[in-house]
C-alpha cells in the first residue's frame, strides 16, 4: 500500500488543482499497488492538527480548469513556525507525529517560498518530501517558472490593456499596482506585455524626479496619457537606504493606503496632472488557469508522481532550460529569485523606452 499526503500551503493562485491531478493521475495510473492519498485541510494546519480527508481518483477528476485548491490553504509563518501554537503545542513535533501516525510514505507539498523552507526543514526531521513550486510572484529559486504566474500576468496585462482606453480619453495618468511585494516579475512582464510607459519593481529603487521627467517627456512628444505599472513592493531611492526596522516604522505611518497612492499624489503636485490607481488585487491570483498553467502544472504533478513511484525523496519539481527537473530541497528553502537590475529584459525593456525610474 503507497500512502500519501497532499497539501496546499500559501496564497492560493491559479493551477493548484491542476497540479495535484497531475500527481494523483500519474501514482494511480502507473503504481504497482494499492494507492491511499490523505488530503490535509487548509495547508500545515492540517498537518499541525491532523485535521484531513481521504481522496481517491475522483475527486480530482474535472479540476484541471478549476481556480484555488480543492484542500484549502492557509498561511502558516516558517519564522513562528518552532514556536508553540496559542495552546502550547509543538507544531513541528505535531507535524512529524501526523505523518507517522498515518504510516505515510510521502507527503507532497505546493507552495512557495515560506512553504519550502517548511517543508525543507520537515525533511531534516526524516520525512520524505516532494515540493512543487507554485507562487504567481516566480520567486522561487531553482526554478525557471512556477505555476500561476502566468495566469497572474495574463489577469494583469488585461487590466492594464483595459486602462488603456479610458486613460486616452481622459488624457490621464494611471498607476496599475501589480502584486508584488518582495519581487517585480509579475509588474515586470505584465507591463512590457501591456505595453506600460513607466514600470516600478523592488528591485530597481525610482527616483521620483526621473518619473515626473518621463511623463513630461511623453507630453511633450504630444501622448496625452501614460500608464504606469507599479509593484505593491516598489520603493523610492530614498526609502531603499533605510533599515528594515526603519523602513517598516514609515510605511506604518504612511498617511497613503499603498505606494501607488503616494506616488498619485507627488507625481499630481509636480504635473498637475490628473492620476488615477487602480489595484486589481486579488484578482491576479483568482480564476481559471491559462492554458500554459494548466499545461505546466501537469507536466510538474506528473514528474512529482513519478518521483514518489520511484522512491526519490528530498526534492521540489521545478523547471530549468525548458527541462523539467528535480532540485534538492535544501538548495530552494531560503532563497529568493529576484529580477536582476542588469538582466537583458530589463536592457530591453529600457531600449523600448520603458522608464524604471532609475
């Protein structure tokens, strides 16, 4: 008998369900005996509570379009995770004691880069573990792409396509907040895709005076409007050379809901400009997946199964040169993926004439 456990952890996005089909598909078809799959609830809190439901084939049939995640998820902090739950308990040690209490052969995890490094340390303890990379920010290191991202720039770009017109017709200045918070992958590609005038990412800190010129520059050469694509992380050159701890203390007192709304407001004083934001939100994370996704996803749950059928443990799924391939846990748990300032998109984008504010 090969008994598995499967669980979502995270933000949800589009292609979770696709993705688990994919490795349900591939151990039931192709297993030599008798399969049980345990589907634990709302992501390590179903692990942490045993709080779970058996599943078999049909239940994972008629999901490959479907958004979200038939188990639910939940976002259970790895920097609290060692810590003792409100009732004193050990939620590793109820973790390891939920796997081995149900005799499980293998628990497979999806999520992204605060479930891996959970996931990662849930191996050192002796479980067998495989991870797919899932996180519509591609953040994960390891990994060329993860599922949900583009589904997540195909909601974005359409966005941005629809502020387009009304932009025009206004002769206005839009701000599109792109999710995003530690990464502008999502901002990055949903702007040159959409064909955004100023993109604004963590990684390349603006100069507000440089995003005034541009939109200047613009009117000048006679374009009524421009269109920002700004990540909910994006930072000014300013609050890039403050501490974490310092950083954190202006946000807090930030009279501005987000940094679109306080760039609306300085870019509206030095323009006089009309500004407007819009925040698709969680949008960008809802919905049916694209069918790059739908494809993706199952290539990945179909290696993870294969993984499981031969006994391979310790490792996440991810894709590398256009190849699917398995990565030590150990080299993902920790580490971030972010768009580098010189990278040859970013070059490209700057040939285009796209402004990053730098």
């Amino acid at each position: 008998m090969l008994r598995i456990g499967m669980l979502t952890s995270g933000g949800d996005c589009q292609a979770l369900n696709a993705a688990m089909r994919g490795v349900v598909k591939t151990i039931y078809n192709n297993s030599k005996e008798d399969v049980e799959i345990f589907g634990f609830l709302a992501g390590y809190r179903g692990l942490i509570y045993s709080n779970f439901r058996m599943v078999t084939g049909k239940d994972f049939s008629g999901i490959l379009t479907k958004g979200g995640t038939i188990l639910g998820s939940s976002r259970t902090p790895f920097k609290t995770i060692e810590e003792p739950d409100e009732n004193g308990l050990d939620k590793v040690e109820a973790m390891v004691h939920t796997y081995h209490k149900l005799n499980l052969d293998c628990l497979v995890v999806l999520g992204g880069n605060g479930t891996h490094k959970t996931a990662n340390l849930l191996r050192t303890k002796g479980l067998n573990i495989v991870t797919l990379p899932k996180t519509i920010d591609n953040d994960l290191w390891g990994t060329d792409m993860t599922f949900g991202f583009q589904s997540a720039v195909d909601i974005a770009t359409n966005v941005i396509d629809c502020i387009h017109t009304t932009a025009d017709s206004h002769r206005r200045v839009f701000i599109v907040e792109v999710m995003g918070h530690k990464t502008g992958w999502l901002t990055l590609n949903a702007g040159m895709a959409s064909g955004a005038d100023i993109i604004l990412i963590p990684e390349i800190p603006y100069d507000i005076k440089k995003i005034v010129k541009a939109i200047k520059r613009r009117q000048e050469n006679g374009s009524g409007f421009t269109i920002l694509a700004v990540a909910e992380g994006a930072i000014s050159k300013e609050d890039a050379q403050l501490t974490k701890k310092e950083y954190k203390k202006k946000v807090e007192k930030r009279v501005h809901p987000t940094v679109s709304y306080e760039l609306a407001k300085q870019i509206q004083d030095e323009t006089g400009l009309e500004v407007r934001v819009t925040v698709p939100g969680h949008m960008q994370r809802g919905g049916s997946p694209c069918p790059y996704d739908r494809v993706f996803a199952s290539r990945l749950g179909s290696e993870a199964g294969k993984l499981i059928l031969k006994g391979e443990y310790g490792f996440m799924v991810g894709y590398k040169n256009r190849e699917i391939v398995k990565v030590p846990l150990e080299e993902v748990a920790g580490k971030l993926k972010t768009v580098d300032p010189d990278a040859t998109i970013v070059k490209e984008a700057k040939m285009l004439g796209i402004c990053f504010g730098d």
